[in-house]
C-alpha cells in the first residue's frame, strides 16, 4: 500500500499544483477583463457626452437659435483678413444692381466673381432675409418668385437716423 499513498500524494500534488495555475489565469482573467470595463466605460462615458453636444447642436440649428463660436485656435486655419464676408460681398451686389435680383442669381453672380469661395443659394438666401431682417435690403416677392434688392435711404429714414444720432 505505500505504492498506494505515494500515488495518492502525487495526485494530491498534481492537482493542487494544476488548481494553483488555475486560479492564478482566473485572477488574471478577472484584471484583464476588468481593465477593459474601465476601458469601455470610459469610451461610454466619452460616447454619451459627445450625444449631449450633437444634440444640443441639432436643437440649436432646428429652433433657429444663433451658437456661440468657440475661438478659432491659434494652430487652426485663421481667416484671411482680406477676404470680405459673405454679407459685404452680397451688400455690394445689391448696391450695384439696378433691378431686385433672385437669391439663385446673387450666388451664381458672386460664384463667378469668387471662384476661391464656395457659394451656396441657401446661405445666400439666409444672409439676404438677415439683412432684410435688420433693414438693410428689402424683399420683393412677384408671384411665387422672391426678389432682393438694396434699400434706398428715403427722406424720413434719414430723418430718422439722423435725429438718432444727435440724440
């Protein structure tokens, strides 16, 4: 029976030696899965704050409501100083025009005369309803079709804007 014993001695050994390794890659499993919880939780928490901005940003655009820009950073593209802004260049158009002219025409025309800037009809149409907003031109419609053109002063306005400004 001492072959017995020994055996049984081996076995005992074996298994707590293989029950020992076992454990240990158990452990390990355990960090490394773990580590990749805190991993995804942190792409998750990341995920959910990047929802709240887009969606406040799409809130923003659908009521209409103008956002705040964030200042351009000193390694980014910056803006050319020389380079007129939309709503310049289309006050301009207006002055020079004689008849009221569409919001498909002003951008074709300023398309051609800036090759180096894109022009879309729609932010066209957009900046012209601010200007007509602020009075500074004036929307014709003539059936279906709406029509733009610069605001002359007239005696009253300019009554008006000079009293303002001596009061």
């Amino acid at each position: 029976m001492p072959d017995s014993q020994t055996s049984t001695t081996e076995l005992v050994t074996q298994y707590s030696s293989q029950l020992a390794g076992d454990l240990e890659r158990n452990v390990q499993e355990q960090d490394r899965i773990r580590s990749e919880i805190d991993q995804l939780q942190g792409r998750l928490l990341a995920l959910q704050h990047d929802h709240s901005v887009l969606a406040t940003m799409q809130q923003a655009l659908e009521s209409g409501i103008p956002m705040q820009q964030a200042p351009a950073s000193k390694a980014g593209p910056r803006r050319r100083q020389d380079k007129p802004t939309l709503v310049g260049l289309i006050r301009a158009y207006l002055a020079q025009q004689s008849e009221p002219s569409s919001a498909a025409e002003i951008a074709a025309a300023l398309g051609e005369a800036h090759p180096d800037r894109v022009v879309k009809t729609t932010v066209v149409r957009t900046t012209l309803e601010g200007l007509v907003a602020r009075s500074a031109a004036q929307r014709l419609k003539q059936g279906h079709s709406v029509f733009y053109a610069a605001l002359e002063p007239t005696d009253e306005a300019a009554g008006r804007a000079g009293a303002a400004a001596g009061a």
